[in-house]
C-alpha cells in the first residue's frame, strides 16, 4: 500500500465517508468547519458519532480537493445490486459489448473500472486489448 495514497471509509450505518489520502490539500474546511466529526488529533481523526448524518454530509461537500467524500449506505447497497445486472451483447462482425458497470484486470494486475458500455475485442487484432479499437473492419473478421 502506497502510504502516499491512503483509502479509508468511515460510516455511522447510514452515511459513509471516504477519505483519500493522496487528494488532500489541507485546506482545513473539514477540522474547522465540523472538529466534533473531523479532529486531526484524534485517531481515528473522523468520527461519525460527532453529529448527525445531514450535518456530515454538508460538510464533506465543501472538501474543495475531493479527498473526502460519502455515499448514502442504503444507495451503495442498490447501486450494488443494479451492477450485478451486466449484459454482454454479441455484434455481428465486430466486438463483444458489455453493458454495466466492469473491471477489467490488464495482464499486469491493473484494474480499471468501465462504466455504461465497454467493448472488448473478438477478431484477437486490436492494438487496444482487450479493448475493440476497430481493427475488425480492416481485417476482416467476420462471424463463423
């Protein structure tokens, strides 16, 4: 883990928050808006029983560098089931295309999130892979 570039979530079972290490500019809107939820000096220094769940939420949202933010429990829980729902649509002639929220994992051990549709390669020529770049008209693969 890069130590750089720290992840961490926080929730009071309604709200989480996100916090990112490696997008923090030290503004200081957070400690010196709300110091009952957001306290440097404490460890863990964000603590979600320090004020209501609107309260927190109005405050993360003046983070002007995005290092914090928060998701709704219950809307994660919904958004997770709705990614569930993924299609893979077979064109005639060209690449698989697959409709939902994906990661890919490169040869590498990279991982990438697509959203909404992602085209992935079926004639094996793409220069883009496991992406579709088109290469598949010029080749001229077709469906057996």
């Amino acid at each position: 883990m890069d130590p750089n570039n720290i992840k961490k979530e926080y929730s009071n079972g309604e709200v989480t928050v996100v916090w990112q290490s490696g997008l923090c500019i030290h503004s200081k809107n957070c400690w010196t808006g709300l110091i009952s939820v957001f306290n440097p000096k404490n460890r863990p220094w964000i603590n979600m029983d320090g004020a209501d769940t609107a309260t927190i939420m109005a405050q993360v949202e003046k983070c002007p560098s995005g290092a914090l933010s928060y998701y709704k429990n219950e809307e994660q829980q919904e958004a997770k089931s709705e990614q569930s729902d993924i299609k893979v649509e077979v064109t005639k002639n060209g690449p698989y295309l697959v409709h939902g929220e994906v990661t890919i994992q490169h040869k590498d051990g990279t991982k990438e999130r697509k959203k909404k549709v992602t085209a992935l390669c079926r004639c094996g020529q793409s220069n883009n892979k496991p992406f579709c770049d088109g290469t598949h008209r010029k080749c001229g693969f077709k469906d057996e």
